[in-house]
C-alpha cells in the first residue's frame, strides 16, 4: 500500500524558519531578544544627560581577539546587522527618581533628568528599562545599566574627534577606512605615536589629587561602533571618559560609514558647552573632515570657553584649506596649533603651560 505524503503545515514551515534563524544568529553572536544599551553619559548638579539604543536586534560584545581575516570581517559586520527597537517606551531609574519617555524611530534616547539633590563629582550608575507596551501589570522586557559623569571642578575639560586624531583610521579615502575596519579589529590597531602620552598629561593636568579633568570624544563614527572604540581606548589607556557617536547605521550602508552629517557634531559639542558654562575647554581634532570648520564655529560662538584647539595633519591636500579656517580661530586670541606629531602638540601643551614637562 503505498504511504500517504503530506506537505508540512504552515507551523512547521515556521518552527523549521525560526530554527534556521536562532543558529544563523547565533553562529553570528547576535540575539533577538530586546536589548537596552545604555552608553556614558553626562552632567553637572543640576541635571543628567543619559543617552542610549533600544534593540529588538544587537550584537554580543567580542570577548576574544585573533588578528583573523575573516574573523574580524564577521565581527564588524555583525555591528551593522542590529535592529533597533523604534520609538520603544522607557523608563530611566536614577536613585530614587524615574522618568518615562520614548525612543525615537532609530531606538536612540536622551534623556535630561532634572536632579532633586546635588550630586558629588564623580561617576554614578543609572538603569534604562524597556516597558512592555500593551502587557498589563507593566513589565519590563529589558534593562540596562550605564554610568553618568558629573566631572570635577577642574580647570580644564577636552573635547576630542577620534577617527585619525588619535585613532589611525583614514577617513578621508573611505576604501582604506573600510579597509582597516573590516580586516583589523580593536585590539590590533594602533593609536597615532605618542598621542596617549599626551592626552594622559592633559588628563592629569592642573587637576589635584585623585581627581582627572573630563574627557570628551565626540565623532562621526556610528553607535554601532561603540563599544569596538570602547575596547580600543581601554587597550590604550586612553582616558577614561564619555562618548557621543552619531545615528546608528544597518548594514546596507556600511559603505558610508563615518560619513554622517557633521552639523549633528557642532550640536553634540554645544550640548557639553552649555552644560558646564564655567569649564574651559581643549578641542583635538584633524584635518580629514570637518573639524578645523567646526571648531571654528565653536570658537566664535563661545570664545571665552576655549583655552586651545589641536588639529592633527593627516591629509596631504587638505592643509591649505585648513590653515585658512584656522586663521579664523586665530582672529579670536584663542591658541591654536597644527601639527603633524604628537610629540610636537605635547611640547607646545608645555609651553602654553597646559601640562607640566
């Protein structure tokens, strides 16, 4: 008698695609379980900034490092295949207070928490929770914890790019910037010489005992990259500090990487302006892209909260352009130096008595 043949149901088409999908995702060390990333934030005595990417889709954080082609390939690929979680409802946990808001389309959220108490200098620990929408009792299907600074009182703060300022990344050729992205990894790529020397001395100087000036890095790199350039900086002892990346990108635009509106960097580096009115600032920068224009439109906004701007030489046909809008930040009495060596911009932080020798 000849067997009766059955086609598969429409459930196990599913559970045979949802079987594929779990070992697909996992051999790539994603998940698809909603996330909360809560990166460092910042803020003064009276108020927090706490930012953030909200996952339906996200990555694993890399654990080991072998200077593997096809290894690293995966592992920056993978960055770019997250999926946010749009317009997700959160809520922010900071001691005793909360605060509920959302997302927006991209998962990203920042938040300014009004503080009821003054805070001491230092960093301190803040948890985002992802709130389910239509579950009632409320429940949370996600949570993450981050860390918010409030600086010290210091004299200085800085404010510094990091692709090609102290990250070698040639940004300005992006064929060789994909190149060092996808065939090296955090661990194997290299800081420009003697840049951490410096920005550990710039840390350091003028500060007090147990006590270190702020550090910002603010870039055109996307919030995928983040904890890639957080593993980086750690490697090097760079200083500790927060981070403020631009929109988070999908993989069908990893060509574009790095290559983000820089009027949103203006905009990130006036937020930390106007959040410590009375802390000068160093700004370090290069030539690859716009940051000699930006920091000059910085410098003529807020002149008085400037105390010097670094822009590294990188890129060969760029520096006549550049030297012109230096001369802007120049006509404002605010130093400025352009130079090719670390070794160079630590000598003249010596002799305009930033650091000490």
């Amino acid at each position: 008698m000849e067997a009766v043949r059955t086609a598969p149901s429409d459930k196990q088409t599913t559970s045979l695609k949802g079987t594929l999908r779990h070992y697909f995702l996992t051999w790539l060390r994603l998940t698809d379980r909603p996330t909360v990333k809560v990166y460092r934030g910042f803020g003064n005595t009276n108020q927090l900034t706490i930012q953030g990417t909200v996952f339906r889709r996200s990555a694993f954080p890399r654990k080991k490092y072998r200077n593997d082609f096809f290894v690293n390939l995966f592992s920056l690929i993978r960055l770019f295949l997250v999926k946010p979680y749009p317009e997700a409802t959160i809520r922010v946990r900071f001691g005793e207070q909360t605060i509920d808001t959302r997302a927006d389309p991209d998962g990203f959220f920042r938040v300014s928490l009004p503080l009821n108490r003054s805070l001491l200098p230092g960093w301190h620990p803040v948890r985002v929770e992802l709130m389910a929408q239509t579950i009632t009792p409320e429940t949370v299907l996600a949570e993450g914890e981050g860390q918010i600074l409030v600086p010290h009182p210091t004299r200085l703060a800085c404010i510094s790019d990091i692709d090609d300022t102290f990250l070698i990344s040639h940004s300005a050729t992006i064929l060789k910037r994909l190149n060092v992205l996808l065939t090296q990894n955090a661990h194997s790529r290299e800081p420009f010489e003697g840049v951490v020397a410096h920005y550990q001395l710039l840390a350091e100087a003028h500060s007090g005992a147990d006590r270190s000036n702020a550090f910002f890095y603010v870039s055109s790199s996307e919030w995928n990259l983040y904890d890639y350039i957080l593993d980086f900086s750690e490697k090097n002892g760079l200083p500790v500090g927060v981070y403020l990346l631009s929109q988070l990108k999908q993989i069908g635009q990893l060509l574009k990487t790095g290559q983000n509106k820089h009027r949103t960097k203006f905009d990130r580096i006036v937020r930390i302006l106007e959040t410590y009115p009375d802390q000068q600032f160093i700004l370090l920068g290069d030539d690859t892209q716009e940051d000699p224009t930006i920091y000059a439109s910085i410098v003529e906004h807020f002149p008085n909260q400037v105390r010097c701007v670094y822009i590294r030489q990188v890129h060969g046909k760029n520096q006549p352009e550049t030297r012109a809008t230096l001369s802007r930040i120049e006509a404002k009495n605010v130093p400025c130096f352009y130079f090719a060596h670390s070794a160079d911009a630590r000598q003249h932080s010596v002799e305009l008595g930033l650091v000490a020798t």
